[in-house]
C-alpha cells in the first residue's frame, strides 16, 4: 500500500477580537461582536469551508488583570463550542478544560457530551492554570505549585481515560426484541483510589464516537514536554525561531518514542499570527499600525506577569534591564517565561521594542509579509523538521483570518501541503489519529501509515 503524503494539520484559534492586544481598536475588527454567538458560528463556517482541522478556543477560571484595556475576558468554552457543532458539520471543536479546577467526573461528561453532539469532533486542551489568581475563586489559599499541578494532571488524565473507556463500545444494544437496553457486562466501574483523586465510575454516558477526545496540551516546559510525551496528540507550543521549534520538536517527537507511542501520532502545532499584506511593506505597515495602538499600561503588565518584573517607571525607549529579572523561582518553570527571555538575550530590545514583540501573540510566532512569503516561511517550518502543522492566530477578526483562508491557503494547496477536501468527519479523522479502544474491549486495527520524511531523520538545528 502506497503511504498517504503529510499534509499540513491547521486550526483556527479564535481570541475574542483577535490575537494583538490592541485589535479591538483596529478600524476592522468587531469588538461590538465578541458576546454574539453568530460571531463565531461564522468564523467557524468560514473555517470549515477552508477545510482547517478544528476551532480552538483558549480558556481560564479567573478574570485577568488587565481586561481595562483589551478584550480579554473568557468565554465558557463547552456551551460557546456546543453553538458552533451546531452552525458546522466538519471542523473540529478543541476546547480548554483545567485538570486544577475541574473535577474528572464533570469534565468526562462534558467532553463526551460534546463529542457525541458533533458527531466525533470534540478535542480537550489540557492545560493546568497558571494564572496565580484563580486559587481564590475555587476557595483555596494559595495556587499549587508547578510540580503539584503537573502531578495532579497526569492522574487526572489517566483517570478521565478510564472514565471514557468504561463503557464499551457494544455495551449500548437497544435490543427491542429482547427488551436489553445495554449490556451491563460491558460497562466498568473504574474504581480509581489515588494519591490526589477516587473516583468509582462508570461514566453515566455512553462511549462516545471517538472513543475519547482528542488530547491536545499547551506548554512547552519540561514538566510540560515529558506530560506532552505521554499523553498529547496534539501539542500547542510558541517559538520565535525555527531553530528553537526544530529542537522542541525534536526532543518530545523523541520523548514519545521512549513512552512507546509512535511519534507521528504527536502532532506539533505552533502558533503563528501573520500580519499579510499585498507587499511586504503593506504587511509591515499594518503590523506598525496595530503596535501604535497598545496601552503601555497593559502591555507592561502583560509583561510583569510573565517575567515578574515591574518596568513602569523606566524609560521605554532604553534597553530592558536584563539583571532586574529574577532568577529562579516559579516562573523559571513557565516555557513562555524562557521564550520572552530568549527574545531579550538574542535581539536585545528596548522595553517598548519587547512590548510591542509580545502584543501580536503573547510570544507565539508573528511575522508579517505577502501571502507568498507567509506560505513560503510555513512551508519551510513543515518540511524541515519544526512543525506539523499550525495553529493560526490572526491578529485581526474576521479579516485577519479572511486574508488567510483566501491567499495562503491556495498557495499550500498547489504546494500539495494542504487538503482541498476533508476526508473524514471527525477530528481524529483530520489528524490521521487512530480510534482508541476501550481498555475492556479488543485492540483496534492498525492506522494507515502516513509518509513522513522528517520522521525518517533528525533535523539539522
């Protein structure tokens, strides 16, 4: 049997208003519009109709500091993700669940809910809440440490696993003649008796189209990849370079391998915010166009967040004071601490220089050119060993991802890099990811082996 090609895995991250800060302000974003379910019903048609893998909606359980300035309050992710299974047919639905705020058995039946909803679309992002200040909302004193959430989660996971595998798949008969509605025997109280969580089981739904979601995580630290390594197929990480995305890829494709998973079953998605333009000078105008737009005030405390440092009464326009970042500490854990970092060491901004870097994306990737270039600089990410795919942040909505779907897309198209038409219906499908089988039930068959030439060597950092 000939291998299938690799194609380009793509979704559509959706940030209210858009991924820069000042989008809100831009003369064409609708800000008006970010609490209109009909918003995002026609991002996601939109998105759909360019064939992208899925939608994914970022999430959080506390307020953010800042929302005075830019549209970055949370929407609830599985009632927001529910309306737009219902406005599409196709495209995959990822939404953000904390394994720190959640409680296993909730979150199992809100993601099985949601898969059998869209017919096999669903994908959790897991991630564990860094943000210190959601502690107080859920009665705690204090945010566990890094250690502990990344401890929580790894059980948390295993236990949401079985939860999902409980029922199996020809537990459901509705047997009309004999009167058997399921098949008893095959649905499995999980016991679960661990250091952080019991949980008994069954889940009370049964197995849902997918056999489970997606796994998708976001974090790109040690505790982060090793958790990427065992679990994720899908990973959501930020790099600058290409250099530095090619190590990351590297190393979890590798760590997979060592958890006995096949790494071409991980897919790695960075996140790039492109800024696209008729010319590279159009593009670069605009991206100048919406940095004049930022608050200091907000950007500065974006940046306090992330590094922990408070630089509201320096000079903008001198250079970051690199020996007033602290060392060591919590924040040392946080791999988009390491990614600012990296850009102070290696560029050597000034302070509005790094506000100005960190406002398009929060420290994901954003480059600005034509639609050529911005295909070309994806293309080379592909094929070299960086990534598998991406996950788009326009800056902008709905234009920014408008100018995306209908001048980059057609470019990877004849590149042979993208799909023209989906050829499955669920997000597994898109991803080329097998159906898992229950745990109680038979192994499933293996999945057709996708052609990947990066996988065949190491990528030259």
């Amino acid at each position: 049997m000939t291998p299938s090609p690799r194609l380009l895995n793509l979704n559509l991250f959706i940030y209210p208003g858009g991924h820069h800060e000042a989008a809100w302000r831009y003369r064409d974003s609708e800000p008006h519009r970010v609490l209109d379910i009909t918003y995002y019903q026609e991002l996601a048609r939109r998105a759909e109709a360019a064939t992208f893998d899925a939608i994914f909606l970022a999430d959080g359980p506390s307020l953010p500091d800042n929302v005075r300035y830019a549209s970055r309050f949370r929407l609830e992710p599985f009632t927001w993700l529910s309306g737009l299974a219902a406005a599409t047919r196709r495209i995959g639905l990822i939404g953000t669940a904390s394994t720190t705020y959640f409680e296993p058995y909730n979150l199992a039946r809100l993601f099985a809910s949601l898969d059998h909803l869209s017919g096999g679309r669903a994908g959790w992002n897991i991630v564990t809440t860094g943000a210190p200040q959601a502690a107080q909302n859920f009665g705690l004193e204090a945010h566990p440490v890094h250690a502990d959430r990344y401890a929580r989660a790894r059980e948390f996971v295993d236990v949401v696993t079985k939860l999902w595998d409980s029922w199996e798949d020809e537990a459901l008969l509705i047997d009309r003649e004999s009167g058997v509605f399921a098949d008893t025997g095959r649905i499995h109280p999980i016991h679960h008796d661990g250091e952080r969580l019991r949980v008994r089981g069954p889940l009370n739904t049964p197995r849902s189209p997918q056999g489970r979601p997606v796994y998708v995580q976001a974090g790109s630290s040690q505790d982060g990849r090793s958790f990427a390594a065992r679990y994720a197929e899908a990973i959501f990480t930020a790099h600058q370079t290409v250099r530095n995305a090619r190590e990351f890829y590297t190393d979890v494709k590798e760590r997979a391998k060592a958890e006995g998973r096949d790494p071409g079953q991980v897919k790695v998605l960075p996140g790039i915010s492109p800024f696209i333009g008729a010319t590279e000078a159009e593009a670069l105008r605009l991206r100048e166009e919406f940095d004049e737009l930022t608050q200091p005030e907000y950007s500065l405390g974006q940046l306090r967040g992330l590094l922990g440092v408070d630089l509201s009464g320096h000079d903008l326009d001198g250079p970051v004071p690199r020996e007033l970042i602290p060392a060591g500490g919590e924040r040392h854990e946080s791999s988009r601490f390491q990614v600012v970092l990296d850009i102070i060491d290696r560029e050597r901004p000034t302070i509005r220089g790094l506000l100005h870097r960190l406002a398009g994306a929060r420290g994901h990737w954003v480059t600005a050119g034509t639609p050529e270039q911005i295909a070309d600089r994806i293309t080379e990410w592909f094929t070299t060993g960086a990534a598998d795919g991406f996950n788009v942040m326009p800056p902008y909505l709905t234009g920014g991802f408008d100018l995306f779907a209908e001048h980059v897309v057609p470019i990877l198209r004849r590149r042979g890099l993208f799909r023209s038409e989906y050829t499955g219906t669920t997000l597994r499908d898109h991803y080329g990811l097998p159906r898992p089988a229950s745990q109680y039930g038979p192994p499933p068959p293996a999945p057709a082996r996708i052609q990947d030439p990066i996988l065949e060597r190491t990528p030259t950092p």
